[in-house]
C-alpha cells in the first residue's frame, strides 16, 4: 500500500556554509540567512542542534516500538531502489517492513517500492527549490502515518546526494552508503564525511565490472582509508549476485534490536 501524505516541507539549511536569501526551518525553530563569519556558523550551529533534540526524540520513538531504522544514502543513480526492491522482494514477509522515500519531485521511486506491499511515505522536498537531505523533524512527521507496532525494519531511502544527507541525524540506528561501480575509486576521499559516518558501504553493480576500467580493490582501499575496517559488500542489485552478505547484516541488525526490546 502506498501511503500518499501531503507533501512535507522541508526547508533548506546546508553545513557546507551555503546560505539562503529565505528563511529556514527546523522544526519550531526559523533561522534566517545570515552574512558570513561567526555569525552564520552560530546559526548553522543552532540548526544543527534543534535537528539533533528532534533526532533523539525520534530514536526514543523507535526504541519504543523495536524497529530498527535504517537510512540509506548515495548519489543519484546508484541504484538505491533497485537495491531495496530486490531486498525487500527476499526478507518480507519474514521482516515487516516500511519505507520513507525522500526526493525533490516525483513518486516515482516510492510507486516501485510499494510494489512489495511495505507502506511507502513518500517526502518531496521541492517546495523550497529542491532540498539535498531529509531532516529529523520531517521523518517524524513522517512516521506518524505508520503503524511502527506493526514493522520491525523501517528504510529512509534518502535523496541522492553525496554530501548533505551526512550532516543530518535523522534518528536512525545505522547508515549505509551506496557507490557503485559506475563512479570513480576516488568518491570517499571527495565525499569523505558521508562514508566517516556510515556503518556500512555496498558496491554495487559489479556486474558492469567486465565493461568498465575499474578497480575495485582501490575503490575499498579509498572507503577503508576514510572508515577502517567498515564492511563493504560488493554486489550487484540487478542480477542479485553478492546480495547474501548485505542482506544476512540486515536481518541481523534487525533481530539484535527486537532482543533488545
């Protein structure tokens, strides 16, 4: 079942020192942009906080309930939904899932996602230009259309973006980043803040590898200089190849929470 909410706003902050000539919100809070200098990084700062207070409430809530929350992150055209179609299509019904899909327009990934018969909430984020990440305040309004008694696992599929996604706590017990084969090695030491703060990575793809002149082992070199020791699962979401190991850490992330319940 697809779940259709109104669009939920969610107004535009970015860490990365950017600054806007609209205000922004976090929750109850409105932060306007400000000239650079010490300034604006106090108003980055108190935005920051207010998502973090909403983040911390919204992990209580999913404490509360045992569902083990899970955001994933890439860039555009990684193959997220392929990813989580294919995942989704193998652990239900044995886990009760639901999915928040965040994205500046469409529904389109959403409608593929409730395909699998999981309650989708899609968020658009166009309505202040197109915003780069979800927000805590905006998963909570968000979660309030899904019966989380009845889920075990619940899947933020995060807009497509290296960069901002990793600046904002959403209340999530783990983040995945997705890279796939198709970008270069060298993508976690561009982007190294998204890989320092995900727990695991997938490579995904790897069934373009005989097409490509990639290499793979300097690929896991660049996301372990950045993370040591962070699992990486090289697999591929079209042909399923590889899929066992990613799917057995989820089950386990799963069931390690319901214990602890």
């Amino acid at each position: 079942m697809l779940i259709q909410n109104d669009k939920i706003r969610l107004a535009r902050h970015h860490q990365d020192g950017h600054s806007h000539s609209h205000p922004h919100s976090r929750g109850d809070t409105e932060v306007h942009s400000v000239k650079s200098g010490r300034r604006e990084i106090k108003v980055v700062r108190r935005v920051l906080d207010v998502n973090d207070k909403m983040a911390d409430e919204n992990r209580e809530l999913f404490n509360r309930h045992g569902v083990f929350v899970l955001n994933m992150m890439s860039s555009p055209g990684s193959g997220k939904t392929t990813t989580l179609e294919k995942s989704l299509a193998t652990i239900m019904p044995e886990i009760k899932c639901a999915v928040i899909v965040g994205d500046i327009c469409t529904t389109n990934d959403a409608d593929r996602l409730a395909v699998s018969g999981a309650p989708v909430v899609q968020i658009n984020t166009d309505e202040f230009g197109g915003d780069c990440h979800l927000a805590a305040h905006v998963i909570e309004k968000a979660a309030r259309s899904i019966d989380l008694d009845a889920i075990e696992l619940l899947i933020v599929e995060n807009v497509g973006n290296l960069v901002c996604p990793a600046e904002f706590d959403i209340g999530e017990d783990a983040r995945a980043v997705i890279l796939s084969v198709t970008e270069g090695e060298d993508k976690p030491l561009k982007y190294p803040l998204m890989f320092r703060k995900s727990d695991i990575a997938i490579l995904n793809k790897t069934d373009l590898l005989p097409y490509l002149d990639y290499d793979v082992g300097e690929a896991v070199r660049s996301i372990r200089q950045i993370h040591p020791d962070m699992p990486v699962f090289e697999m591929s979401s079209k042909t399923e190849e590889g899929m066992g190991p990613w799917l057995d850490w989820l089950k386990r992330q799963v069931r390690d929470k319901l214990q602890q319940a």
